[in-house]
C-alpha cells in the first residue's frame, strides 16, 4: 500500500522541463590558411574543409529538426535570415571562413525545394542546387588581421598598442630573448628565406611558429633542413609562441591590452540580450568569426586559466567559443529573464562528431550554467560596446574619436591616457555600454516588481489563481530593455 500511494503521489507531481535552447552565439576561428610571414594570406582547402566540418557539427547539433539541442522555433532546412546574424571583419581568411561555416550550417536545399514558379509560369530554379544565400555582415575592428603579424596591429586602439609593447620591456621577455638566441639561431636553415640572424628571436616567436605550422602541413616535400623540425623542437617553438602571445594579449593589471576581448564580451551580451527582451524580432543565432587574439584577451578577462591551460595557449584553427541561452521553463510563451541562464563552451581546434565543444565555468564560478542576471553583471563588468567608452579606454583622440576627445561618456569610467596603464574603462572602475548597463537595469527593475507584487499578496491577503478558474485576464506585459 505504501509502494502505490508513493507513485500515486509521484504521479501527481508536476514533470520537470527539459532544457531548452532559446539563442547561441558562436565566436569562431577561421580555417587552416597560409602563412602571416607570405601576405596576403588566404583560406586554404584544407581550412575550408575544417570550417565545413564545424558547421555539419552545429547543424546536426543546433539546427537541424532532428538536432539534440535545437533552438527553439529556428527554421531547420530553409534559412530564415531574420534568425540569424552573421559578421566577420574584413579579412579575406575570416569572411571566407564565415561563407564555409554558413554553407554547412544552411546547405543546399537541393532538388524541389530549388525551383520558383514566376507569374507568366515560368519555372526558375536556383543555381548550385539551391545554394543558400547569407550575408556575412562587417565587423569593423580586426580587418586584415590576418595579414598582419602583431597582435595588435588590426586593433587600433593606441592604449591596447602601448599596453602590449610594455611587455618587451618586462624581465620576463628579456630573459627568454637571451635564453632562446641559440634555439631561434638554430631554426635559421628552416625560416632563412624569411628570417634573418637578427629577426630569428623570441621577438618573432608567434610568426616563426606560425611560418613553421603551415610549412608542416602543406609542403608536399621536406622544405629546407625539415629533419631539424623534430616534435621536441615544434613543441618548443609552440610554447614559446603561447607565451609570447598571452603575454601581448592580457595582463591583469593593465585590462586595455584585452581590448579585444573586452568589445567581444560586449557584442556578445548585445546580442544575447536583444534575443532576452526582444525574441520575436532579432537573432535566435549569431555567429562571428574572428582572430585568435580575441579569443586570448577574452579568455584572460573572463577567469578562464586557472580552469584549465588549454586556455592558456593560441587557440587552434576553426576553434569555436559558443554561449547557449538556455531554460528549464517552457520556451512559449517566452520565459522571463529570471527563468533564463547561459551555458559557455570552448573548443580547441575543428569540431566534429568525435570531438565536441565542452562547458567551462566563467568567471572564476564553479558552476557551468549561470543565471542570465549573473552572466550579463560579470560581463559588463569589463564589456566595452560603444565608440564613446571604446575612444575613453584606447586614449585615441583621432579619427571616429575626434568627437569623443572634447566631451566625455558617463558611462565609460575614468580612462583616459594612451600610456599602457589600466584606464579602467574595461573593468574595475564600473565602465559599461548603454546597453550593457541596460541589462542590469533591466534585471534590477524586474527585482523590484516581484517584491512588490510579493509584498502586496502577504499584505492585502491576496492569493494567487490558475488562470484557467478566471473568466478574463490582461494580457501578460514584459518589459525589457533594448540592445
């Protein structure tokens, strides 16, 4: 008697949800291209093949109406552009990526679904099998990052640049320029036809690797002294290169030099939020591809080396962050933002079905799914999203910030100066984008109406109906903030 009324009793209780995925946005690294040192750079097949593979991958994992983790109402075969937001700087490797990710995210849609009748009964069909036509939008930082060897160099941000220059003049980086000089020396015979005896040093250390990584994988036959590139020295020169790198790209005591990150963190929380507050009318999906420099500054920002040194090293070719906007509550109609939270994942290198993106906790948090009002506080906390702070932070006083050098945002803290110290803007001092701050706003105003309906139903002895015992009610209202 005891065994049934227990599952008479657990029957009655109500199923739990299953999580569904409301948005993603996708931080994408381009594909396998050729050499920085050997401008300009292009997309090679084999980097085509890699981004192909990572957006089958995504397809079959977000998209797709057999998809496991599919975006709640995001068209699955035909695209529907109002759904999906894609952007890439400049850059023949990075919008070439884009195009190959988006032609394996939507394919073709092949016969019978490639052919328009026209008002004379015409019948028109598509070229290329109904190739699916998608606009890469332009990112305006980052162009030509591929062509250029500095981290900082498609950047523009003179803070950013003066920040990372600090850094040659760090003990770190003059011990490990005089105790790498013979290593590098000894590399000459592989790199001679672009280095020299006085630029073979830890200064070139990512270009040298980056020059050596694309000779390993696409000269057919051994490049000069190639028996010199034993796994020990590669491993070497990778290394050193993560080093040099992190080194240019993050320092926590002077936030401006992850410019990079910090403005991804922002178009990030943008664009998340815009599908928070406003579901019905923007992206369920935005994908961005970018360098690898943004990946490194973001991962410094946001907490992510003492999780793993994985973190720590330049991500891989066609690596992939990616930020689920997820629920345990029905996704129709759309669920609160109290009822929302963010899942992040990182991949290094093409993902596949053998080798998958996996959840990592932020911002030194132990747990991998934050509550949206936690997420959107943590990043704002170093977000930079508007030319106004953008100009603050860098100290650039030229160009687009011509205008911004004679007033001053508010909300973009205390920066100032171009000379490589913290300007605050980018962390600590509280600096934020109108719409970053709007989230919060957002998230403390909903805060404040559930305590005083809280309070009205104790005080006024109100209690709460079901819906359906009510003959008539107003239609739900939802106040959200605009990205």
């Amino acid at each position: 008697m005891l065994s049934q009324a227990l599952l008479l009793a657990c029957a009655a209780l109500p199923l739990a949800q299953a999580e569904t995925v409301l948005g993603l946005y996708i931080f994408h690294r381009h594909g396998d291209r050729t050499a920085k040192a050997t401008p300009p750079a292009n997309l090679t097949d084999f980097g085509y093949q890699e981004v192909f593979t990572s957006g089958t991958w995504f397809r079959d994992q977000y998209i797709s109406s057999t998809a496991a983790s599919r975006i709640s109402g995001i068209q699955p075969d035909l695209v529907k552009l109002g759904q999906l937001s894609a952007s890439a700087p400049l850059d023949n490797v990075l919008q070439s990526s884009a195009i190959g990710f988006l032609s394996a995210l939507y394919p073709p849609v092949g016969s019978g679904m490639d052919t328009e009748t026209l008002r004379n009964g015409s019948v028109v069909t598509a070229p290329l099998d109904g190739f699916q036509l998608i606009p890469v939008e332009i990112v305006t930082s980052g162009g030509n990052s591929e062509d250029s060897a500095w981290l900082q160099g498609s950047s523009g941000c003179a803070g950013a640049t003066t920040s990372s220059n600090e850094y040659f003049y760090t003990s770190d980086y003059m011990d490990l320029l005089n105790s790498t000089m013979d290593f590098y020396q000894g590399l000459l015979p592989m790199i001679n036809g672009t280095f020299n005896t006085t630029t073979a040093t830890y200064k070139n250390a990512y270009t040298i690797f980056d020059l050596l990584n694309v000779a390993s994988i696409h000269n057919s036959t051994n490049f000069n002294s190639s028996d010199l590139l034993t796994p020990s020295t590669f491993s070497q020169v990778r290394t050193l290169a993560d080093h040099h790198e992190w080194n240019l790209a993050y320092n926590a005591s002077s936030s401006i030099r992850a410019i990079q990150g910090a403005t991804l963190a922002a178009q990030i929380l943008q664009a998340l939020n815009a599908t928070v507050t406003s579901p019905k009318s923007s992206p369920k999906l935005n994908i961005q591809f970018g360098a690898y420099g943004s990946f490194t500054s973001f991962f410094g920002l946001a907490g992510l080396l003492p999780v793993s040194t994985d973190f720590y090293g330049v991500a891989d070719y066609a690596s992939a962050m990616v930020f689920e906007l997820v629920t345990n509550s029905s996704a129709t109609p759309f669920p609160a933002p109290a009822d929302i939270s963010v899942r992040f994942r990182f991949h290094n290198g093409t993902t596949s079905n053998i080798s998958t993106p996996a959840a990592y906790p932020l911002f030194g948090q132990p747990a991998t799914v934050l509550p949206w009002m936690d997420f959107a506080s943590n990043m704002s906390a170093f977000a930079v999203g508007t030319q106004a702070q953008w100009c603050s932070a860098c100290g650039n006083t030229t160009g687009v910030c011509a205008s911004s050098s004679s007033g001053s945002d508010n909300s973009t803290g205390s920066g100032s100066g171009s000379s490589g110290q913290d300007t605050g803007a980018s962390a600590g001092s509280g600096g934020m984008s109108n719409a970053v701050a709007g989230v919060i706003g957002a998230m403390v105003t909903l805060a404040v109406i559930l305590l005083v309906e809280g309070l009205v139903i104790v005080l006024g002895g109100l209690r709460l109906v079901s819906k359906k015992r009510l003959a008539a009610s107003p239609a739900a209202s939802t106040t959200g903030v605009k990205a």
